[in-house]
C-alpha cells in the first residue's frame, strides 16, 4: 500500500469544563488530523494536539513538522505501519505528537485494508475496561460536586489533579472517600508538583484511604528520592512525565526502581508503533501499564484504546481527553457505556471525519 496523499485539518477547540492542575490551567485546546489517502484508494486518518509542558513540542512545531515531511510521505509503501517508523522518528525526532498523528493514520490505513479493527490485528487480550475520569484542582466543594456528577454519570474511577498543596489535597481525598465509598478506585495525579518531602507527607496520610495511584508527584530530575521508599509506595507510583519512549520504559525499569506503573500516551511517545515498545518492556519487566491522554480528538483516544486493548500489562485506563472538548473534528472510534470503553467493531480505528 502506497501513501499517495496528505491533507492536514487544524481546529482551535474550547473545552466545556476548563480544569486546572498544579501550576496551570486549560479552558482550550489546538488539534489537528491527519489524513493520508493510499494508491488503494483508502484513508487513514490520525490526530495530535501536542503538549508543549511535557514534551517541549509547540502545536506551531507539530504543524510544521507534519508540512514538511508531506512530500517525503507521498509515494512511500508500507505492508505494516511500523514499515515507516524509523523514517519517522528520524524526520521528526522533536515532534512526537507529529509522529503519532501520521502513525495512527497508517494503522487505520492498515486495519481498513484489512477490513478489521486494529487492535484484532495487533492481538486482541482485552474487550472492555473502565476509564477514570478526571476532576481537576478545585476547593472542596467543586471537588464534591463534581464527583458526584460523575458517578451519576456512570464512571466508577476518579482521577484527582493534586500538587499544589499537600495538606489540602489530602483534605480533598480524604473527603472524596468519605463521600464515594470503599468501593470507587481513586487515583491522585501531582503532575511533577510535589517535593519529596510533600511525597512523604502524602503517602503516610493517605494509606488508610486507599489512594490506589499516584501519578508522577516528584519532577524527573527529583524521582530518585521514590527509589528508597517502601515497595508498597513504589508500587502506586506512576511514571508518566519522567516516561516519554522506549529508552525512558527500559531506564525506569532498572532496579532500584522508582514507578511500579507506567502512563504511556502517544503524544509523548510518537504514537502506537512505540506505545506497543513500551507495553512490551513493561509487560517484561512486571510493570502495570496505565494508558492516558491530552485533550484530545476521539481519534487519539480510539488509537490509544485500541494499542491498550493489545496488552496483557494494561491494567488501567485514563482516556477521558475528549468528554471535555466543545466540539470535535471526528466522531465514533469508541462506546461509551457506564464508565466502560469498548472499541467499535469497525475496520482501522473506527473514525470518521467530521469538519466545521
């Protein structure tokens, strides 16, 4: 199969709950799709919306980056996506939401040809599994009502945005489990906000409460205070802004180590080609695999699903990026029932175009 065609389409779309997390906020997003047509007469399609605070990567320079290897992509040929993978990551190394949106588009490409779902293809080991929801950094009221909206909603595991202050945030958590019950997983994300000394402080007042994961508290350059904790701790840590490809899965699976989970996301890592890597390594390592997102178009959400449906690491899910957005540029690539994902039984990843 033969690329012969690339259309981009870039969309600067409003979210309907802005949020905060530790030390910033977002109320919108910039996406763009990426559609590659091939000599079959086929198109796939992929999607990014980069995000500059973790990967360095600027909307501007992931646009830029997908203009200008249009021309290298028209008139190559690939049995399988990852064909095209390491002229990928060698045309563009600093642009990881790029390389995703053109590696989704080529594995829709490929399950279309196929007339399957991708994650068929790959080896399907999972058919359903609840996504966490998240609640980002709001006082205790917001925290409450929003909780409740969201059981009511159907979901059943709540994502907490923590990071800006300790003793407050163990408050919410503290609160939040009172008022969910013993039976509602509650995950807490420090999106790098903590010092070790914080990490400590919410550790030891959280254990009762069963705060069952803890996502990237310590910046990367400050993790190696968790490779001393107790393996209880490590083992609900999460590795996702110290985890951007598979170099960073085989360091972080090094003993001593500092994350018992990994949080892969494809616009850290360049799409599902190395997502895939990455679960391997983890899968080899003992390592729980938990599968996030930005605020995203459903056709990163409907790729990344597919890729988690594919590993026997994946133990979780956070792929809520695109409940939020105000309007999308796709539609379909997932079912929604009750909290539970589900990939549709369609051919690629299940998406449609959708233009203003």
């Amino acid at each position: 199969m033969k690329v012969v065609g690339v259309d981009l389409f870039t969309a600067d779309v409003p979210l309907s709950r802005p949020y905060a997390i530790a030390n910033a906020a977002t109320d919108a997003v910039s996406m763009v799709r990426v559609a590659l047509t091939t000599d079959r007469g086929i198109t796939g399609l992929g999607a990014a919306t980069p995000e500059p605070r973790v990967t360095d990567e600027t909307f501007t320079m992931c646009v830029d980056a997908l203009r200008s290897v249009a021309d290298g992509l028209r008139g190559r040929s690939f049995e399988a996506p990852s064909d095209l993978a390491t002229w990928l990551r060698a045309a563009m190394p600093d642009a990881p939401g790029a390389r995703a949106a053109i590696d989704m588009a080529l594995f829709d490409a490929w399950g279309k040809l196929h007339g399957r779902p991708v994650v068929d293809l790959l080896g399907r080991v999972h058919d359903a599994m609840p996504t966490s929801i998240t609640i980002g950094v709001r006082d205790m009221p917001e925290t409450l009502a929003e909780a409740r909206e969201y059981l009511g909603r159907g979901f059943r595991v709540l994502k907490v945005k923590v990071g800006e202050n300790v003793d407050l945030d163990v408050e919410r958590l503290v609160r939040l489990r009172e008022l969910v019950g013993a039976h509602v997983p509650i995950l807490a994300d420090g999106n790098v906000g903590y010092t070790p000394s914080d990490l400590a402080t919410l550790l030891a007042r959280t254990r009762s409460i069963d705060v069952r994961l803890i996502e990237q508290p310590l910046p990367p350059d400050a993790i190696d205070a968790q490779r001393s904790l107790a393996a209880p701790d490590v083992v609900r840590l999460v590795a996702d802004e110290s985890l951007h490809d598979p170099a960073d899965a085989e360091r972080q699976c090094r003993s001593p180590r500092a994350f018992g989970v990994f949080n892969i996301k494809l616009m850290k890592c360049g799409g599902i080609t190395d997502a895939l890597e990455i679960a391997r390594t983890a899968h080899a390592g003992g390592i729980d695999l938990m599968w996030g997102c930005m605020d995203e178009s459903v056709v990163g959400i409907a790729a990344a699903l597919h890729a988690a449906f594919a590993s026997r690491a994946t133990h979780w899910l956070d792929l809520d990026g695109s409940f939020d957005l105000a309007r999308d540029f796709a539609t379909g690539g997932f079912a929604l029932a009750d909290g539970m994902l589900r990939t549709l039984d369609r051919p690629g990843l299940g998406v449609d175009p959708l233009d203003d």
